[in-house]
C-alpha cells in the first residue's frame, strides 16, 4: 500500500504476486488520504519474463491477464507514458471487476482492451463521483454483470463503464458488446455522470452504447455532431440530437418503436403492440388463401446464441445502418420451437427502425420476415420465397427469387428476361416488391447468361420503369382471365393473352400493363367507370396513341412497331 503522491514502480522480475488461497481484496492498494493531495502513480512491468499467478500475471506484450478474483486502483492515479501498462496491453478474466477509479482520482486508459470480465458493478471500468477517466481509442467488450440485484440496485448497472464521475472519450474507442445479465448494458451514466470528448476528438468509427434515463444528456455544447458514434442500449429510449445555436446536444429520450407481443392466458401470441401510442410501421400483410397459417422454423433454443444474435444485430444496425433486414424464416425465436421468445427479435427490429429514425429524422427501414401469422407479421413486411400473393394487398409484401436456383449451378435453367419482367408486374400491381438474386460464380463474377438477362432488364426499365417505381395499385390489380400460379416455390411461366392487363398508378395516371400484345393491334380494357373519362393515352416509349372510350370500354390503336419486345405499357390520364 503506498498513499500521498508515493511514485511506484512495480518490476515483477519473473515472480508473481497472488492473494492467499481464500483471501479477499486486492494485491495492491494505492491511496490518497486526504483531497487535493498528491495522487500516487504506479508502473508495472515484468523486467525478466512474464509473472504468473492464480490471480494475474503481466504478459510478454504488456497485458494484465486475470485468472480469478480482480486488480483494483482504488484512490490511484495511473500515469500515461509510455512505460504505463494501461498504456496498451490488455485486461480480462477478473471476476470481481476490472478497474475502479475512486473519488478524486484520475485514470488515463490508452490502446488498452478491457475484454470478458465479470463483476457486481461496472464490470469494465468503475468511476466514483468525484473521479475521473480517460478512455483513449479502447475496446471494453464482452464484460459482463453478474449476480441477481436487489430492486433498490436495478439501476446502479454498468456492464461495460459505470460512471457516476467525468469520461472522456476520444479516438477509435469501442465500448459495445458488454451485458448486465441478459440485457445489453455497455456504458451507465448515473445521475452525475457526464462524458465528454478530448482535444483530439472521437473518430468516426468509434461506438459507444449507453444506459441511462429518458431525458439525460450524453453529450452537451459541442459544434460537431457525434450522433453516429453512440446508440441506445435500451429499446424503449434513443439517441436524439437536437441542434441549437451551431451546436449539438445528445440526448436519451423515449423511442418511437416499443414494441411487444400480447399473449392470452395460455401464452399464445395474440397481436403485437408498440408503445408510447406510437403507430407500428406501414409494412404489413395478409394472405387469407393459405391454408397452413403457421411457417415451419428451425431456430435454436439456445438462449446464450439468442443473446449473441441480438448482440450481433446491433453491432449491424450501428455499424452500416441497413436499409433492409432480412429473416430468412420466421421473427426469431418463436415459432416451431420449444421454447418460443419473441423478445430479441422485437428488440431488434425496434432497433433497427429507432436507429434509422435518428438517422434520418423518419423510418426508412424495412424488415422482412416470413411468419404468416397476422398477429406476428405486422412487425414487418411479409417475406414469401418464390411465390406470390392472390389480388391487391392492404399493406406491402414482397416476393424473393432467384434467376435460377439460390447458389451457382452451371446446370440450372435460368428464367428468361420476359418472365421476370412479367413476374414483376403482377406483383407489383398487387402491392408487392420483388427482391431478385443474381447469381455469382465462386470468384464474384457472373456467367453470360446472367449478364444477358440485367443486361435486357436494362433495357426495359427506361421504356416503362415510370409505371413500376413509386406507383400505387390501383383498385383491382389487373383484368382478364389468366392468374399466376400460386403454389409455394411454383414459379411455372403464366400463358398470357391479349385479354389480360395489369394496372398501377401515380400522380393521377393510371399504367396499363399490355401481358400479351394483341395481334389485332387493338387494345381493349374493360375495367374503367363510365364516370372515369380518358382525356389522353400515351404507350410508352412511343409517345401519344389513338384512342375511343364508350360507356367506360377504353379501346386504344396501337403502333405496327412496339417499342419494347417485352410487356410494354399505356399510360391513361384521366379528364
């Protein structure tokens, strides 16, 4: 023990220190009696090899490795030099907390990894009220709390850093991946905890995830923008920057997306609900025809990989904030197995739309699942593979496919370019979206095949694109006999004739798809009121057409020569 302004150099020369065998606290203790006084600065290092122990030892390269219990500064300030073991090197495996930092200490942290540590509080890093600590370009991850808490504890919580003092961040820190129980919990911020950023600011791909009240401030008074590099660990708050001035606060505030899954007495799902009388996103849709409502799944019940997934999809979510989720298979982790817990797929995806709210000041994202389930698939766009929906759909859906088969097979038949084109079309014009898998050979590149195929897709879009981006369907999706078959992973090329049409709009206009062209060279479309007056027809990609309206029948003269091979399009406007 040394106290006042004691300067220590610790040269380990090949021994080891370790506590007796079922003794309690630390192996050094530096203190300070009295405030103001002169800090006490200690220096480890193994002049003859690496020390090994029970405890700890210091490694070739400078790190402090914990077996068991755990190495504490209390009262102590750690000097930055280049001699300072906290000055890179590493920290794991302590079972009682990695570092605390007491009142009126300081504690400067560089190029050090704080990995897998356990402890009651602050697994990580521990500051006191009065203390203060620098985290420079670290990673603190994988450190967890331990212990069940009593109610009075549940929010003295620091999985990664518990700060009730002053941190300051800078550098490439990453402070993610650290637990408090089950939950994500990688920086608390107490009531009198403040962080700030250093002189040197925090790089761009710095993150950091944070714990608190709704209504704490995370970062105050600064010109930049640090939004990006730090996110919410709970579900039911954000990260909201709010601009003044020329500056930029951050602050923990209530999320928009809340959301959770309502049971009945027998802890069946019944609907989902998102709190705070916020809406659920517009990214629903049901298929009354299908006849086995519930999708067979295959996820773990492992509840350690559930955690991991979750962990995972945040490090995602805050690392490329995606546009597009994608759940090949039902929200995890719920149907099909023993042990059904939606919790971790809810949160993520309230993660995912919360993250892209703060982003952009809106939800832009779109998760897709393919549980058929009304009360599960509100959460989300409903996913089919390789198959399609009968009729226009209240909300959104999307259909997955694939040119040929879902991986590289030389021997696999490829579609044409006028099925995908026709496939997409009608599913278009009943609400849907088409998410289409190119395929690669091992090496990245595509074969020639699939090159002809985007390359006469290419040629389509400039033709009659107009009709297909941003449109709407219309109040029937098509007229004519013929229907696609709808029978799972049945994707058979649909005979079409010239009595078939499929329609969408925008912007007032109404887009009538032509499936067949008629080798009259007469279209007829039957589908208008007589209250709908035409007052123009133009078929895409050649200009203004002839045309006659009677009692509703809308009859159109086309051209000799088309101007695509493939579907082409009328564009109706309406008087």
């Amino acid at each position: 023990m040394a106290k006042n302004g004691v300067q220590v150099t610790l040269c380990l020369n090949g021994y080891s220190l370790s506590l007796a065998d079922g003794a309690e606290g630390c192996i050094i203790y530096l203190a300070v009696s009295d405030e103001g006084a002169e800090p006490s600065v200690l220096t480890i290092t193994d002049c003859n090899g690496a020390g090994t122990s029970s405890n700890y030892y210091v490694g070739e390269a400078g790190e402090l490795i914990f077996d068991d219990g755990s190495f504490a500064w209390q009262e102590a300030y750690i000097a930055a030099n280049e001699k300072n073991a906290l000055a890179g090197g590493r920290i794991t495996g302590a079972t009682a907390g990695a570092i605390s930092v007491g009142d009126y200490n300081q504690l400067y942290l560089s190029g050090v990894n704080i990995i897998d540590n356990e402890g009651r509080y602050g697994a990580g890093v521990v500051i006191a009220a009065h203390a203060k600590a620098v985290i420079d370009s670290c990673v603190i991850a994988g450190n967890r709390l331990t212990g069940e808490m009593k109610a009075s504890e549940r929010q003295i919580l620091g999985g990664g850093v518990y700060c009730a003092g002053e941190l300051e961040l800078c550098g490439t820190t990453n402070l993610t991946g650290n637990r408090a129980q089950d939950a994500q919990n990688n920086l608390w911020l107490d009531e009198t905890g403040t962080v700030t950023i250093g002189a040197l600011g925090l790089d761009k791909q710095a993150r950091v995830g944070v714990s608190g009240q709704a209504e704490q401030a995370v970062l105050t008074g600064y010109a930049d923008d640090f939004s990006e590099n730090f996110t919410s660990d709970d579900p039911t708050l954000c990260i909201s920057a709010v601009h003044e001035n020329g500056f930029t606060d951050l602050q923990l505030q209530e999320a928009v997306y809340t959301l959770t899954l309502v049971t009945d007495e027998n802890d069946e799902p019944v609907t989902l609900e998102a709190e705070q009388g916020k809406s659920l996103a517009d990214l629903y849709v049901n298929d009354p025809e299908r006849e086995d409502a519930a999708f067979d799944g295959w996820y773990t019940e492992n509840e350690e990989f559930r955690a991991y997934w979750l962990r995972v999809m945040k490090e995602i979510i805050d690392l490329y904030q995606p546009e597009l989720l994608y759940t090949d298979g039902a929200l995890p982790f719920g149907e099909h197995t023993g042990n059904p817990d939606y919790s971790k797929g809810l949160e993520a995806v309230a993660y995912l739309y919360n993250t892209s709210i703060r982003a952009n000041g809106e939800n832009r994202a779109v998760y897709t699942q393919k549980e058929r389930r009304p009360e599960i698939y509100r959460v989300g766009v409903l996913d089919v593979e390789k198959s399609q929906l009968p009729g226009v759909q209240e909300r959104p859906w999307q259909t997955d496919t694939c040119i040929g088969n879902w991986f590289y097979d030389a021997k696999q038949p490829y579609k044409h370019p006028d099925q995908i084109i026709e496939m997409l079309i009608d599913i278009v014009s009943k609400n849907g979206t088409m998410l289409l898998n190119v395929l690669q050979r091992p090496d990245g590149t595509i074969d020639d095949e699939a090159r002809y195929i985007l390359e006469e897709l290419a040629t389509w879009f400039p033709i009659c694109g107009e009709a297909i981006y941003g449109t709407r369907p219309w109040h029937v999706f098509g007229e004519g006999d013929t229907r696609v078959t709808i029978d799972g992973f049945t994707e058979n090329k649909t005979e079409w004739n010239s009595s078939d049409y499929r329609f969408t709009q925008k912007d007032g206009a109404l887009y009538a798809f032509l499936m067949k062209a008629p080798e009259s060279g007469v279209a007829v479309l039957k589908s208008l009121a007589p209250s709908e007056k035409v007052a123009s027809v133009e078929l895409l990609g050649a200009g203004p057409v002839e045309f006659v309206q009677s009692f509703g029948v809308l009859t159109v003269q086309l051209p000799e020569q088309l101007p695509t091979q493939y579907t082409n399009c009328l564009k109706i406007q309406f008087a």
